[in-house]
C-alpha cells in the first residue's frame, strides 16, 4: 500500500526481492514477485519504469541472489543490456533455477539485439532454459545452426517445434519464409516427421499473419 516515488523505488524493490516464492513460505513471506510484476504492469511507460529497469539491471550484478533472482523474470528484453545478464551468468553465488532464467532473459534480449552475440553461447545448448537462445542462434549463427540440425531440434517433432517456437518471436516475414525454404531442404538432416512438424508450425504461423507487421531484410546470409 506505500506509495512508489523515485526516493523509495529501490528500497521496495529490494523488500520485494526479501519475500519472493518458495516451497513451504506462508503468503505473508512469499507476496514480493506479485508485488514487483504488478508494479511493472502498473508503472510501464513512466519514468518510474525507466528507474526501475536501471536498478533491477543493477541487481543483475550487484544484487544478492534473492534480487538477481527477481531481475532476472522481470527486466524487459527491449530496455535491456545484453551485457548485463551476460556479466550476471558470471556468478557463482545463484542456483540452477536463477541461472535458467537468466539464460533465457539472455535469449529475449539477444533476439531482440542479436551485435552483442558470441559463438561461446553455443555451449549454453542441452543446459535449461537455453531454447530461449534459438533466435539468436538462428540471426547471428546461422550457418552454425544448420550445422547441427540434430543437436538444435533433436528428434521428438513436438520438441522441435516448441524449440522453434522460441526461434521465431524475434523474426521477420521474410526471415520466416526463408527459415521455411532452408528446413524444407534439409529434411535428411532433420528426418521427415520433424522437418514436417517444423513446417507445419511455421506455415500455421506465416498464414495466421503472426508475421505481417515485421518488416526487414533476413538478417544472414542465404544458399
């Protein structure tokens, strides 16, 4: 019920981050991950959201685990920098749930800013959360992708799919039609029921328009 203002702003963050979930935490000590998302929703668009992204950024890397925690599920892909997660997968203080958010915040951001992409995060594939990459992945290291269809996508075709789920929330149209062209002519590489499940998932996205307002080149080099 206290009122934000720019002078409190950082210290109600910081008692948000004290009471977040847990298993066996009565309601009383577990309301701080509701209370920062309403805030979030609440505040989008102010300057009040501007200074909050800077000092859940902040808690990325200077926080303690509980804040970094928090950050790491609530800082948005479009006002952040990649270099602030990137230095927060450093740590060594955070557990492995912390640590797959943080992969994934990486993925959303990448995504949406692929120039601060490195060939080192191909070593991220197989650990949690690392689906969130697959845009990146597929602007920024595109050879690289088709290089390793079977490691990317696997062999379970729903699996394949979710995984290119992730992929394409940072794609154009004409990236989404070129994607389409490249699958459909590795289909020995990626075996028939998952190219087809692939295929099936983009077209349904291409004619559902999930597509026509993203304009743009397709960002890596074509056969």
């Amino acid at each position: 019920g206290t009122p934000v203002t720019a002078d409190n702003l950082e210290t109600l963050l910081r008692l948000c981050a004290e009471h977040l979930g847990g298993d066996y935490k009565p309601e009383s000590e577990s309301w701080g991950d509701g209370a920062a998302g309403r805030f979030m929703r609440e505040a989008a668009g102010t300057s009040l959201y501007d200074e909050a992204v800077r000092v859940l950024c902040g808690f990325l890397t200077d926080g303690n685990p509980d804040q970094v925690k928090m950050a790491a599920g609530l800082i948005p892909a479009k006002l952040t920098s990649p270099s602030a997660i990137i230095a927060a997968m450093q740590r060594h203080d955070l557990d492995a749930s912390t640590s797959r958010q943080l992969r994934a915040a990486l993925g959303r951001t990448l995504s949406l800013d692929v120039r601060a992409y490195e060939p080192r995060f191909r070593s991220l594939v197989g650990q949690p959360g690392w689906e969130s990459l697959m845009g990146a992945f597929l602007i920024a290291d595109h050879e690289w992708i088709f290089d390793h269809l079977h490691a990317i996508f696997g062999e379970d075709p729903a699996e394949a799919a979710n995984r290119l789920w992730f992929g394409v929330l940072g794609l154009n149209a004409a990236e989404a039609a070129a994607l389409r062209d490249e699958l459909d002519a590795h289909r020995a590489e990626l075996g028939e029921a998952c190219a087809d499940a692939l295929l099936d998932y983009l077209d349904d996205e291409i004619k559902s328009g999930t597509f026509k307002d993203r304009p743009g080149p397709v960002r890596w080099a074509t056969p």
